[in-house]
C-alpha cells in the first residue's frame, strides 16, 4: 500500500508540473547548455543566430513562441554601457509596451532581465523576456518570446538557466 501510496504522488506530481509548464528540456552544444518548453523544437541557424528554439501551434498553423541565443565579439567595448544602452533602445521603442526590468542571475552572473509585450494587428499579446551575459570574449543575448497561449514563466526560466558548462 506504501508502494502504491508513493507511485501514486509521484503520478501527479509529474502531471501537475507538466500542467503548471514547469517541465523543461535542456539543450548543450555550441558551448552553453540552457532549457527550454518541452515540446519546442531546436535548430541552429549561423554563427550570429547560435540557436533557435520554437513552438509551432498546430491548429493556427504558425509558431507561437522562440527562444533565440545571439553572439557579438565583446571587442573590449564596456559592457555595462552596452547593456545600458539596448535598455534604452528597448523602452524607447514605442511598440514595446508595459517596459520592466528585473535583476536576475544568468550563467551566475548580475544582470538584466528586460520584459515587455506587444499587440499585434489581432490585438493578441505577445511577451518578450531579454538578458545579456558575456563570456569567452563575446556578449550572448538571450530572447524569449511567447503568444498569450506560452508559459511566461517558462520564458522566463528559460533566460534564467543559460550557462556555460565548467
């Protein structure tokens, strides 16, 4: 009956993470690891573009959500005015709607996590989560972007759990 009694919780913990979209997949590649919605799909574009990871919704028959990891040479630039700088250009973009940022870690460094959404010609929402880590002598940018039917906080974890291996 213990047995039984444990299978069962185990059961539905898994059903109610999976529900609450708290389980993720993780990619490792390129030299960074970092996870993502189960069920999205992972391609590799080019140099600039490390990795793209999308969900397409079937029935709308067009994707709903990406997470994309972009690279630049550092080149010795600061990196702080850097930040500071796409920071103005995000909130200053008037498509950019209801500007926040929060302090987060990513890759166990400070940084910035910007979040805003914009509305479509449909009048749906769409939510945007941005951070920007450097390492190896080059500034990765992560950017999650999810429609109203994506888990924000997925996004959001996502960004979250970008590293470099050690």
């Amino acid at each position: 009956m213990k047995y039984f009694f444990r299978l069962a919780c185990a059961i539905i913990l898994s059903v109610l993470l999976v529900a609450c979209g708290q389980t993720l997949s993780l990619y490792e590649g390129q030299g960074f690891s970092i996870r993502y919605p189960q069920g999205w799909t992972v391609s590799t574009v080019d140099k600039a573009v490390l990795i793209t990871i999308s969900h397409a919704d079937r029935n709308l028959k067009r994707v709903d959500g990406t997470l994309t990891v972009t690279v630049q040479p550092l080149n010795n630039e600061d990196f702080a005015a850097l930040q500071k700088a796409n920071e103005e250009t995000l909130k200053n973009t008037s498509v950019n709607l209801n500007f926040q940022t929060d302090r987060v870690k990513v890759n166990n460094q400070d940084t910035t996590l910007w979040k805003y959404e914009r509305t479509g010609t449909d009048n749906k929402k769409t939510f945007f989560r941005q951070a920007m880590v450097t390492g190896k002598g080059l500034i990765y940018t992560i950017t999650a972007l999810g429609e109203e039917s994506v888990s924000v906080s997925d996004l959001e974890e996502s960004i979250k759990s970008f590293s470099f291996p050690n």
